[in-house]
C-alpha cells in the first residue's frame, strides 16, 4: 500500500507492531537513513527473499527507498510472500522531511 509521507509517519508513530525496512543498497543505508531502519538491500535478488522469509510476517513493515520504486516493488514481493501489511513510502528518502542518521 502507497502512502504519502504525511500518512505514512502518522500510521508508523501511532503503531506499536511496527518495522521500518530500507531496501537501499549498503552504500545509500550509509549516506543516512531514519532511524532504527532495517537495510535490506533489494538489488540481492534472491538473498534479499532469504532475508526476508527471516522477517516475522505478523509485524507491519514500513518499507523506504530513494524515491519510491523500490520500495514499492518490494512491498509488492512482501505482499505475495504473505506479509499482511507492508506500506510503501511515497517519494522515498529524496521527500523525507523527518531525521537521519548515519552509521
């Protein structure tokens, strides 16, 4: 599901089962990321699949890339794996107004 950054950031603060996923490469995930993100890198093809079967399927997934593509389409994987809810980040990290961080 495609949410805009506003809706986005409510629906993640205000939830208690929630996972924020960066699917960015290791080099973009250390130019700056928000917070507490778990990188997973959805150019691995396959390995990027093996992370995620690790992930628990019950949480819900806050998924972030550069600008959107990404992320969206591996919304798209985690759907057709079985994750109830993984909501993508409309305009990516380029659109953030919020803090990053680095490594």
């Amino acid at each position: 599901m495609n949410l805009s950054q506003e809706d986005w950031v409510a629906q993640f603060e205000a939830d208690e089962n929630a996972v924020l996923l960066d699917v960015r490469t290791e080099d973009e995930y250390n130019d700056g990321y928000i917070e507490n993100a778990l990188n997973i890198d959805i150019n691995k093809g396959q390995a990027f699949i093996y992370e995620l079967e690790e992930l628990d399927k019950n949480k819900n997934y806050y998924v972030y890339c550069r600008s959107g593509a990404r992320s969206a389409k591996a919304c798209q994987i985690m759907n057709e794996m079985g994750f109830n809810n993984a909501y993508n980040l409309l305009g990516g990290i380029l659109d953030w107004d919020g803090e990053t961080v680095t490594p």
